[in-house]
C-alpha cells in the first residue's frame, strides 16, 4: 500500500512540474509580445526625451549667448515662481535674437522693459461670484 501512495504523489508532483513548465512557458511568450509591442513605443518615448534634452540645451546655449548674468538671474527666479511665464519669455527672447531683433546682449533692464510688456497685454482679473442664499424667514 506505501508503494502505491508513492506513486500517486510521483504522479501528482509530474502534473505540477508539468503545469508549471507550461506556465513559464506560457508566461515567457506573453512577455516576448508584450516586449515586441511596447519595445518600439518604449524606443520612441526615448527618442522623444533625447530631442526635448537637446532643444532644452540649444534653448541654454542661445539664451546664455544673448543674456547677461543678471537678467539670466532674474529670469532663472521667475522660472522658480511661474515656470509658464518663464518658459514663454524665454522662447520670445530666442525668437527675438534669431530675428535680428536683439543686437549685443540683453540686461536685466531690457528684460524688466520685457516683462512690464507681456505684464500689460496679460493682465489678470479675479471675479468674485458671491451665491446668494434663499433663506425662508417667513416660517
């Protein structure tokens, strides 16, 4: 009877294995699609960061080239505060040089004269909406 027990269990531990090797393998050609699917998106998304880094760093090199330390300053302090507004300033900035606009390098006080410019034609308005409550005071 012990012997028989031994063999049934053999068999059981073969159909584990069994099942188990099935499901790596099952697991493995599932991995191998999953790769080949995103492989080529995953190649494109660092492709994509590749030229955002480098146009970040030619975006650097022009604005150290046209910008004194100080209005570099300054603009690298609204970049802390309004990331947007920095970022906008800085393309204008890039854009003005590469146009013939900008001759020699830009101080702090052009840059300021800059800022009150855009500070004007984007002037911010808070409305107040006050909700007016019904109240029933003649119970």
């Amino acid at each position: 009877k012990k012997k028989k027990k031994k063999k049934k269990k053999k068999k059981k531990k073969s159909l584990i294995t069994m099942a188990d090797d099935e499901l790596e393998a099952i697991r493995g050609r599932r991995l191998a699609e999953l790769q080949a699917q995103y492989g080529g998106k995953q190649e494109d998304h660092t492709k994509k960061e590749e030229a955002e880094r480098r146009e970040s760093e030619m975006m650097n090199v022009i604005l150290t080239q046209i910008l004194t330390q100080e209005a570099r300053g300054r603009l690298n302090s609204i970049a802390l505060v309004k990331p947007e507004k920095a970022k906008m300033i800085e393309q204008m900035v890039v854009r003005m040089a590469q146009t013939g606009q900008i001759h020699g390098k830009l101080g702090e006080s052009e840059l300021v004269r800059l800022l009150e410019q855009i500070s004007q034609t984007k002037k911010t308005t808070v409305k107040f909406d006050r909700r007016r409550v019904d109240s029933d005071d003649d119970d």
